[in-house]
C-alpha cells in the first residue's frame, strides 16, 4: 500500500465482497505489521487493480508484490546465475526443533 508516492505497508487481500452500491467492494485486507491488523475498505474496482484514490485527504494506492525475477537471481560473487536442480529435493529443516 502506497501513502502518496511511497510504499507504507504490505497487506493480503482476505476477501472480496459486492456493496450494496453498484461498482464498489468491500475489501478485507490482512495489514502485515505486529501486531497484525485486520480492515475492510470500500472500494471500486480500478482501486483494486492500482488506481489512485484518496482517504481522509490523503493519496492512496495498491500495487500487488511480485517475486524476484528468475533471471535476475545471480551469484554475486562470480557473478553467475544460480544453478538450482527442480528434479532434487531440498531438505526440510525444523524451525523450534523436533519434539
């Protein structure tokens, strides 16, 4: 979620519901900060998908996180890109050790 031009805090979408008023939604979103918080904003659609809109005067906008890119993964000390065998598993390692 963006203040103005900068980005404040992530949130999830939870759920997505129809106001009663044509062309708006009700909005649950998850904000991911502790403690984590819990909103419902009404929204149109284009706020949805990234438009700027305002709240109590203030600019606001979504843009949904994305991932690093696959091929900007690189080794940063040669250089070289990450070789990473999808045919092999990884080793699951428990977080609070085994009871």
């Amino acid at each position: 979620i963006y203040y103005g031009d900068k980005p404040t805090f992530f949130a999830r979408i939870e759920e997505i519901l129809q106001d009663h008023k044509p062309h708006w939604f009700h909005v649950k979103l998850l904000v991911l900060q502790i403690p984590v918080v819990e909103v419902v904003w009404i929204l149109r659609e284009e706020y949805i998908n990234g438009a700027s809109f305002t709240m109590g005067g203030h600019s606001l906008r979504m843009k949904p996180v994305t991932g690093p890119d696959e091929s900007a993964r690189h080794d940063p000390v040669n250089g070289e890109g990450l070789k990473h065998d999808r045919n092999k598993s990884g080793k699951v390692i428990p977080l609070f050790g085994e009871k």
